[in-house]
C-alpha cells in the first residue's frame, strides 16, 4: 500500500486517480502511526509553504522512520520542496531536510512570468530509477513560484527563465516539481518508476 499524505494543501483526487491508474493500491493515512504499514509514501501539495507546518512533528518523525527503514518518498510540487532545509517562502519553518539547501522564488524576468504555469521540458541531468523510461526533453505540466536549486541530487532541471531542479532523486528519496498527475503519460510513467521501488 502506498501511503498518501493529505495535509490540506492540495487536491488528492487527481493524484489518486493517476496512482490508480497504474495500479497502485493508495490509503490516505489518518494518523502518524498508520505509515507503519505503508510500502511507500507519497507527500503531494500545491500552495504555500506555510502549508507543511502540519506535517512538523508526529509525521515528520513517521515518515523519517519508513525511509530510514528503506522504504520509498516521492514529493511532488510543494511536496518535492518540503524536502528541502526550508524554503524563502516560509523561512521560520523547517523543511524534512533530507535535500540541502534552501529553496526560492523564481525570479520574474522580461517576458517571463510568474508562476511558472503551463508545459516545459526536462533536460535530463543524470540517469536514476525516477526517470527510467522517460525520454530527455520529455514535456511535463508545471504549476509553482518557488523552486529547488540544483545540486548533485538533481536529475532533470528546467529553465523558465533560469534552471531549476524539476526532478530530484537520492536513493529511494525522489522529487518532482510538476504534477506527475497531469502530465500524460510521462507522469504516469514517472509514477510507474517510483511503485517499482515499493515494490
């Protein structure tokens, strides 16, 4: 079972929808301790970064548990960037931090706008599990102001405007920065790679 996490910070109807169709068994866990059962886990999330205070705490700990116990994360939009030290966004809280580093706003440049909306390519960094199968360039549907930097756990970055972190991968640890679940048959694919590591 893959372990959803719903924190009010996003529509999970969508991101259910993808999971199942890839065959993913997914339950939407009511309390910390219900990830003891959870073969992976995923931290979806759109808006605020002042939206995962909720996770501080009980399921910061929980969640660190599973990985520390092998068990695979994936975080997508804002969740991808909880898993990071912090973010400018909100910088008095604390991200998961198992990526350094601190994210920030994309810069609004002449003729680019912000939020970053709409499709755009990911230019593939370095092969990992995440992107088996996923072609260089492959177009993915973006929604966000603020990203990660790239680093060496970067996997595919994106420009708009500047270059970003869009995927991120250490181990069974994985970020996206777009919306798997609205991306076609790239995110599904995306979504296919992370269940083969719960597996």
């Amino acid at each position: 079972m893959i372990a959803l996490i719903d924190y009010k910070a996003g529509n999970l109807t969508s991101v259910r929808k993808a999971l199942a169709a890839v065959g993913a068994d997914v339950f939407t866990p009511e309390e910390p301790r219900e990830l003891a059962n959870a073969r992976g886990i995923i931290v979806p999330g759109v808006g605020h970064f002042s939206a995962t205070h909720v996770l501080n705490g009980a399921w910061t700990d929980a969640i660190l548990d599973r990985v520390g116990n092998g068990r695979p994360l994936l975080g997508i939009c804002l969740g991808m960037q909880w898993l990071y030290e912090t973010s400018e966004e909100a910088p008095e809280l604390r991200g998961l931090g198992l990526f350094g580093g601190c994210c920030y706003r994309l810069a609004g440049q002449q003729g680019v706008k912000i939020p970053h909306v709409g499709w755009n390519s990911l230019e593939k960094q370095r092969d990992e599990s995440i992107v088996d199968g996923v072609p260089d360039k492959a177009q993915v549907y973006f929604t966000h102001s603020f990203a990660a930097p790239i680093t060496s756990e970067t996997v595919a970055a994106t420009t708009h405007g500047e270059t970003f972190a869009s995927i991120v991968q250490r181990g069974q640890v994985a970020g996206v920065q777009f919306h798997p679940e609205k991306s076609s048959d790239v995110g599904l694919q995306i979504l296919r790679n992370f269940l083969a590591t719960a597996a």
